[in-house]
C-alpha cells in the first residue's frame, strides 16, 4: 500500500533516490522548474535540461544545467549520462513523437535509467492521436519503469499564455464554449512528480491529476473580477476568430492548430473530469483556482497606458467595422479558411467525439461522412459541418475526396447520435452552385465567410464570388437521406 507523502520522513524519500542527479527536461517551463525546485528543496541532485543552457534566467539555482534539444540527438547521450530517473515532458510544439521522443527515450534505456515520469494529458488513454498516447505507448513498450501523469489544464497557462490578453484587454479570448475544466497548479503536479521520483510503488502507475473543482470559463472570469477589482471578460470566441487572434499575436500556425485542438475537448466537456488523486497522493486538498489567482494577482496588473492604448484600438477597431458595414457589398470579402493544420489536429477529435456520449453537444452543426473511394475502395471517415433544410443536407468542402460523389454515390452519416444510409452527389457547376448557395447560406452564414460570397438582404448570393470560389475548389454536396 503506498502512503502519502505527509506520511514519509524525507529521509524515508532520500533512501529509494541514488546519488546520481535526477535529469528534469523543460526545466525552464512551469513544470519542469517547479519539480527542480521541489527536488532540489529536498537535497536530491538534480540535473535541469533544457533547449538553451545559458539564455534563461529560470533554471533553478544549485541545479547542474544540461543542453537537451529534441531537434538534435547528438545532446541525448551526455544529458542522460549517469542519470538513472527522468522527468519526461514533450515540448509543445512536437507532435511527431516517432521521430522526435521515442529516440530519447530509447536513448534512456540504453544508458541504464530506471525510471521515467512522464507529463501526459487529461484523457490520453482515451485519445490515441494525441502526441502524449503515443509517448506513453513507447514507454510500455520499454524496459524501464514508468510513471503517467495525466494533467488537466494548468491554471498558469492563465498567467503565462494568456496573461496578455487578460493584464492589457480585460478578456479571456479562449474557444472553449461552455465547457468546465478541472484546473490544476502546477505546483500540486509537481508534487506529485517529486513523490514518483522519490519514493518506491509508483512504477507502473498512471494518475489522473484534477483540481478538486471544474470551472467553465465564465467563472473563471468572475473569480479574476473579484481578486483583481476590476471586470474580466470571457470572450468565447469562434476556432476561426481565435485562430486569427493567435496569429496575429505571433502564434507560430502549428502552436495554435493545437491550442484551438486542446480547446475544442474542452468545449465538448473532455476537460471537466475530476478525481481525488492529488488529495490521496499528497494528503492536502488541490490548491484552488482562487488561492493561484490570489497568489498571481500582480502579473495581471496592468500598465495604465499600454492598457489605455489597448483600449482605444479596440474602439477605434470596433467604429472602423461599423462604418465599414454598409460597403460590404461593394468590397468582395476575404476568404476565411481554417488553415491545414488546424484540421490536421481537429479531425481526429471530431472523428472520436462524434461517436461518443458527448455528440449531443455538437450534433446540429457538425457529422461525420463514410464515402468509399471508387477506384482505391477506401472508406473516408470525414468529420463535417452540415445544415439541414427539411430533409436535404447540405455541406460545403474543397477535399479532393468529394470527387467520389460526382453522379451521386452511397454515403454513410454519423447524424445525431446514430448511423444514417443515405445519397450523396456533388453541385459544382455556377448556377447549381447559386441555387444550393441561396438555399442554405441564409441559415449558415459563417459558412459566407468561409467562401467569401457575400449574400444581400435578399439571401441572394453574389455571381462574382460564386465563380470565385468555385474556382478555387469549393463545391458543394447535397445529401438525401434513403428513406
């Protein structure tokens, strides 16, 4: 039976650690310095890894620093050397574990560790796409001990990514509806971490670690309002207009594809899940999402003039739409496509949630369709967004798969819950178009902005964008149900 942490002597904890350092990888991100610390608190050696050994002021002091980039295998061996525990965590901005993780861990075997306690994800063994499956994959498939913690969502991502947006506009500009999330410090996960690296009956063991409160992000503004004495708003933004935020902030493309991906479980509820681990493991209640708040207060604190300036852009952002409104017609619009990658990280979470429980939350906009490749006899399982007109479906796509629909073929959906039979054929010629366009825009009209068609008050779709659009690959499919 293992104890909790309240319940060993530190030197009870120091006797399953050698001497050898215990090698920390990120050790500049807000986990990995916070496990440093808490080892080093505790006199175990710790050798901290990270990209740049010299240009961060946050390694932690008495540690050993370490050169480790992913992107260069010729760092593995001298940073495991002599090391025989690691704390594991995947860089964001790595998502092909095969070429990038699994030799540094292969590497880590090689060189005798005994143990790897990795930083994994809320629902990893659920969701076999994500990057942090695959890596707990690779380490069952090892040799060595293994140590899962699958985190839910760090509340410092509130005061580290999205600190900007809440210290200089007063917003939270997240796309994740009106799901809860079950925050967590990262102090409490790296407790936890310490407690597997430190102390023996952890190997093998996968912990889910929660706060002990799942929060939609309406309260979490409501609670920053209240430390803070000044309103915060949630903006609940669209994937489209936060991708564009992202971006426009400097947000590498990738970076974002996996932020909207991370946001979209949680708009469908995949990140309110709450378990009692941290309080079993540590013998203490989670810290709340108000004591991080509280603690943190300052870096939210804004300057005054940044904060002004913000503020008049905003406005004078919001006059300048305005004023721009009745010329709309006059002005084709941008074409505002999701970028590849976006779907890249998307489309394997819509596949999965779709046939879950959870596809009630969704199911009135978005399906999944089973069309079979006419030459290759494939079957393509594409998530898609639909609007339904009395018993007509139709959707709008540019994928080169929709040419195995043309003069109509069967199809399955995956609509509101249950398998639907049904008749697909492809519109792409300019008036078929006009007509699909005029039919279903009206009830869609994200979908114009998709297209770049404008629409008048008449639900009259514009030629000249039409011909536009139609000739840059979009077309539309019309689906009728087998009755």
């Amino acid at each position: 039976m293992i104890r909790s942490t309240a319940t060993l002597t530190g030197s009870e904890r120091r006797s399953h650690v050698s001497e050898a350092p215990i090698l920390v990888t990120g050790a500049t991100g807000n986990v990995g310095v916070e496990v440093a610390r808490q080892l080093l608190a505790m006199g175990v050696r710790v050798r901290a890894a990270g990209r740049d050994p010299v240009g961060s002021d946050r390694y932690p002091t008495g540690a050993e620093i370490m050169p480790l980039d992913f992107d260069q295998r010729g760092t593995f061996a001298k940073a495991v050397r002599g090391v025989e525990r690691v704390f594991l965590m995947r860089p964001p901005a790595i998502s092909d574990t095969k070429r990038y993780i699994d030799p540094f861990i292969d590497i880590c075997r090689a060189a005798g560790v005994k143990q790897i306690v990795f930083l994994s994800l809320l629902g990893a063994e659920r969701m076999s796409f994500v990057p942090h499956a695959k890596i707990e994959a690779h380490l069952r498939d090892s040799t060595m001990e293994w140590t899962m913690l699958r985190a839910s969502f760090f509340m410092q991502n509130l005061s580290t990514t999205h600190r900007a947006e809440i210290r200089d506009q007063d917003e939270i500009i997240v796309p994740a509806g009106c799901g809860k999330t079950s925050f967590i410090d990262v102090r409490d996960i790296a407790a936890v971490a310490v407690k597997a690296l430190t102390e023996p009956g952890h190997g093998g063991k996968a912990y889910t670690l929660t706060g002990a409160e799942a929060l939609d992000y309406d309260e979490v503004a409501a609670t920053l309002s209240e430390v803070l004495g000044r309103q915060i708003r949630y903006t609940n933004p669209s994937l489209l207009a936060f991708l564009r935020y992202q971006l426009g902030h400097g947000t590498p493309l990738g970076m974002a594809a996996v932020m909207a991906g991370i946001y979209t479980t949680t708009r469908f509820g995949l990140g309110a899940q709450m378990t009692d681990e941290v309080q079993r493991l540590l013998g203490r209640p989670p810290i709340s999402f108000r004591q991080f708040a509280e603690v943190n207060r300052e870096v939210w604190l804004p300057d005054n003039s940044a904060t002004a300036s913000n503020r008049d852009t905003r406005s004078n952002t919001m006059t300048q739409s305005a004023n721009t409104t009745t010329s709309q017609q006059q002005t084709p619009p941008q074409r505002r496509e999701p970028p590849k990658a976006l779907f890249a990280v998307l489309n394997p979470i819509m596949k999965t949630t779709i046939r879950s429980p959870l596809h009630g939350a969704f199911s009135k906009s978005l399906m999944t369709m089973t069309v079979t490749g006419r030459k290759s006899g494939r079957r393509y399982v594409i998530p898609i967004g639909y609007t339904q007109i009395g018993d007509t479906i139709y959707c709008g796509t540019k994928g080169g798969w929709y040419k195995n629909l043309r003069g109509g073929a069967p199809v399955m959906l995956r609509l509101r819950g249950r398998d639907v039979p049904a008749t697909g054929r492809i519109i792409e010629d300019q008036e078929g178009l006009i007509e699909a366009y005029r039919t279903f825009l009206p009830k869609a009209p994200h979908y114009a902005g998709i297209l770049g068609v404008r629409v008048d008050e008449h639900g009259e779709p514009n030629a000249e964008d039409v011909t536009s659009a139609r000739a840059d690959g979009h077309v539309v499919i019309e689906i009728t149900p087998n009755k």
